[in-house]
C-alpha cells in the first residue's frame, strides 16, 4: 500500500527507478486551510478563558459586580416596616459574609455564567441564612410541566437535592440573563462576547511568544548549493547551531550569519502586516460592549478627558448597574414575600454619585411645583410618605 507522499509524487508525474537506489525526490510543500480554535461555549471553559486569564474580561466583571453590590437596597411599600428583618437578612445573610460580599459574589456568577443561584437555609419556615451556590454544580432539575420541581446541587462526590414544590420559601432563587433558546440557563455575556475573548486572549500569547522568541526565524533557510542537499553532517550542525544561537528572548536581535549558498526566505507575515495592535483593540472594545461597560471606564483607548469620564461613568450606571440591581432586588423580594410579607426593595440612587446632579436636577423640579403636595413630591423622588 503506497503512502500518502507516493500517492501525491505518482500524481504529480514522478516514478522512481529502482527502491534499491536512492534518488533526490522533489520537494513537496503540503499546505492546508488554517482553522480557528474557538473557546467551547460552556461555563467553566469560558469562566477559566475569560475571567480567569483575560484581564479586560476580568475587570469588566468586577466593575459591574462591585458597582452592583456597593448600591444600597431600600425597603419601600405599606409593607416596609413589617419587612424590618427581610433588611437585616440581607445585611448579614450568613456567618462567613456581609451584605456586600454576597451580593458581589452573586452579581459576579450572573455576569460570568449567566445564572446565579441563591440558597435560604430557614428555620422554623424562617430564612436565617442566604447562601451562593456555584453555577457550575447546580442542575435544574424540570418537573412534569417543565418547569424547575428541585435543583440537583453536585459536591464531593454527593448530589444535594432542592425541591421547590413545597409551602413557604423555596430554597432556591435561580436569577437568570435573558436567553433566547433555553427555558432554563441564561446566556452569559461572555458566551456572546466569546469570538472577541478568543482573538484577544491569542493576539497576548502571540505577543508573548514573539518576546519569547524574537530571533526565531520564521521562514526557510535555501541551500543553493551544487547539488541542492546538504549532508546529514552540515544539517545537524545547522539546526544545533540555530536552536544554541538563535532562539530564546536572551538571543533576541542577534544577526543570522549565512554561509556556503544558504539563503533566507521569510515565510511568515511581519506584526504590522497582521495588525495584531488593532485586532486587540477591537476585541477589547468588544467585550467591554458585551458587559455593558463603557471601554472609557476600562483603560481602553478612547477620549480620555474627565467630561467625557462623568458621562461615561453616569451611562455605566443607568444602562448596566441600576437595571440589574432593580430585576434582582425585585426578585429577592417575591421569593422571600412568604416568610416577610410583601414589600419592595430598591436601589437607593441618592447614594450612586455619579447620578449626584442628575438627582440635584429632580429635586429642584419637583422642589418648584408647586402644583404637587409634599406627599407626591416624596413619591416622584423615590421616597414613601413621612412617618
């Protein structure tokens, strides 16, 4: 049975003589199309390729998990006295966190997976404690019509069971990204900004490759020689001499000294001709897209001047931050309603900063008419009536 490089030297016209004489055979460049290797599109690969090794990625999260967390939530509602301990759960929810911590946590597994999971451990048909659980172990577990009956949580080797079908609080709060073709999972931003993740994590280890070996060369030494072959002899010792003298960031620079009809053709394209610079920008800025984060507010280029950093910080805010924390605020407050009675939790916006004159703006407005009584003037400014 001939071999691949036969078969191809037989097609190309090329018959040896004699298997007992050995001939010089023409040179073959086999060459096929490049195929990208993309990222798989699951939480804990995307969770190890993004946050865990892109730094645009990494920051985004964080922005947007720390801002979240950082806004207070306020009890409003004719039920918001009787909830006093649905605010106190909430600012210490277990021994080992605050307030702040588990809101972070939880914020940062929504925007990495697309879904976070909250446990209640109650007592007495009372929530005393509120846990994250990771996504990556947690299973929806859909019952006869489809909809989640438990969730299957995997650790150490056990499977932990939630059912959801019981009286009072379910025991978990499954908080979700919208996602067109899952009844289920959401869809994390990552997953959606994964093409752009993949070309910026390969354009840094190209970058670190090419510091690493920069007098590598890339292309093919000729021998032009008589003959055109070099002996085994001259061909160890060049290839000992290139990998001792010519590879390595310490051999970085170094002129490569040709000699006996050896000649140099480049092979490969030079970093300007790639425009790796400009293809990790775009990548960058699109990621920073994905996540709802102004690529002002992560280092990347752009116009850096302070008024153009307030109205970037401001929209941060409006687009991403308050709309996030207002559907998990709300969904905290249906899900704990059995145990604390209806009340509403919102963000309180007189504490974001960044919206300092936008508020001032409202507040002198409402403050001039004159037409509204002080109980609606309280009610347009996000205040209920006056104890």
């Amino acid at each position: 049975m001939p071999n691949l490089l036969t078969r191809i030297a037989r097609a190309a016209g090329y018959v040896p003589a004699a298997k007992a004489a050995p001939l010089a055979v023409p040179g073959f460049a086999l060459y096929g199309d490049g195929r990208a290797v993309w990222t798989a599109r699951e939480g804990t690969a995307l969770a190890r390729a993004g946050f865990a090794r892109n730094a645009v990625v990494h920051r985004a999260v964080r922005l947007v998990a720390e801002a979240a967390a950082a806004l207070p939530l306020i009890l409003t509602g004719p039920g918001a006295e009787a909830a006093r301990p649905l605010a106190a759960l909430l600012a210490r929810p277990n021994p080992r966190q605050g307030g702040a911590r588990l809101l972070e946590a939880l914020y940062g597994h929504l925007m990495v997976s697309g879904n976070a999971y909250l446990e209640a451990v109650s007592l007495d048909g009372s929530p005393r404690e509120l846990h994250v659980l990771r996504p990556d172990r947690m299973r929806v577990v859909p019952g006869p019509d489809g909809w989640p009956a438990s969730y299957a949580y995997d650790v150490g080797g056990r499977s932990l069971h939630y059912d959801q079908t019981g009286a009072g609080v379910p025991p978990i709060l499954h908080l979700t990204l919208f996602h067109p073709l899952d009844d289920h999972y959401g869809l994390s931003p990552m997953e959606a900004a994964a093409a752009a993740l993949d070309i910026h994590n390969a354009a840094g280890a190209w970058n670190k490759a090419l510091l690493d070996n920069t007098a590598r060369p890339s292309g093919a030494l000729v021998f032009a020689g008589a003959g055109g072959t070099l002996s085994e002899v001259q061909f160890a010792r060049l290839k000992g001499e290139l990998e001792a003298n010519y590879q390595g960031a310490d051999n970085a620079g170094r002129p490569l000294l040709l000699e006996g009809g050896l000649d140099w053709k480049p092979l490969a394209l030079s970093p300007k001709d790639m425009d790796f610079v400009e293809a990790k920008a775009g990548a960058a800025r699109e990621i920073a897209l994905a996540f709802g984060v102004p690529p002002l507010l992560l280092g990347l280029p752009g116009d850096n001047t302070h008024a153009n950093y307030a109205e970037a910080n401001r929209a941060f805010y409006r687009q991403t931050v308050i709309p996030l924390v207002r559907r998990t605020a709300e969904s905290l407050a249906q899900w704990l309603e059995p145990a604390f009675g209806p009340a509403s939790l919102e963000p309180d916006l007189d504490a974001v900063e960044a919206l300092a004159p936008e508020r001032e703006s409202l507040w002198r407005r409402v403050q001039a008419a004159d037409f509204l009584t002080p109980y609606e003037k309280r009610e347009a400014v996000g205040y209920g009536p006056a104890a």
